[in-house]
C-alpha cells in the first residue's frame, strides 16, 4: 500500500473473470496452507454458464456483519479496512451472515470460525494471482466512496442475474 493510511478494497471486473478459481486456490493456500477452495475467502459462483461471479467482502461502509456480532468476534482493521475475525470468539451463531447484504461470511467444514476476506494484510493472493495470470478480473485499488461499494454488496445469485442480463439480452 502506497499510504499507511489508505484504506484497499478488491475491484471486481465481471467481464474479464474466466471463472478459472485461480483466486479461490490462491486464497485458501495464503490462510490454509492447502488447496481448500471451500475455506477460501473469495467464491467464484456460476449461476448462468459463462457468467462466472468473483463473490467476497467489500467492506460497507457501515460495516453490519460487526454490529450484528454479539460475541465481539469482529473487528475492522484501521489500516486496510477489512474485517477480521477472532476465532477463539466466534461461536457460529451466523448473526454475521444474516447480517450481510452479500451473505458473505461462509463456514468451511471442519472451521469453528467465519471466513471473511482480509485482504491478506494488504496484498491480497486473490489479486496478485489473477493478475499473475493476466486475467486481471481482480484489482487492488483504494476504497471507492460508499455509494460504489453498496453496488457490489449484493448475493451472488443477485449479481448473477444482473449480469446474465446484460450477457444474454
């Protein structure tokens, strides 16, 4: 990051994304150690063929996963922005979920915790590997004004819909 200040988000380019779920391994080798794409913080869905839909935290700007949590197992992290989670208190309760508008935290089998990206400190894997790839359907980018990220805090099958609109109109 250029500023110690500057909060990051994840720019999805719908259009330029294979659906190839490089960013899938790339983040679930980062924080699992493994090629375990059910426990990676970015999803890639694909409700209509050929209309593959990058799927991951994007931060909102009022934040409802943490003000639902009732253990306090979310946080924001002041420099990037992202959401992080502590996994000696998350109990599963879900109250997270429930409260995104993009339904994003997920739980993998065999995790006691939430998955939510964290931007990788920084530097997502998601990112750096889409890009490795020349894919470049994920960007890193300072956090945009909230009205833009509101846009991309939707369901999948929401964002898939919108999309396949476009894609088959």
């Amino acid at each position: 990051m250029s500023s110690a200040q500057e909060r990051v988000w994840i720019l999805a380019n719908y259009s330029l994304c294979t659906g190839c779920r490089l960013c899938e391994i790339a983040c679930s080798l980062r924080h699992e150690g493994v090629i375990w794409p059910s426990a990676s913080r970015i999803t890639v869905y694909e409700h209509y063929p050929g209309v593959p839909v990058p799927h991951y935290c994007v931060q909102c700007p009022d934040y409802p996963c943490v003000g639902a949590c009732p253990t306090r197992a979310l946080r924001v992290d002041q420099v990037t922005g992202a959401v992080l989670v502590d996994p000696s208190l998350c109990t599963l309760c879900l109250k997270c979920v429930e409260a995104c508008p993009g339904r994003v935290p997920k739980i993998a089998r065999g995790k006691l915790h939430v998955l939510i990206c964290d931007l990788c400190s920084g530097d997502p894997a998601c990112v750096r590997e889409c890009s490795r790839a020349g894919y470049n359907a994920l960007k890193l980018v300072k956090k945009p004004s909230s009205t833009n990220v509101k846009h991309y805090a939707k369901p999948p099958e929401l964002l898939a819909e919108e999309l396949g609109g476009r894609v088959f109109t």
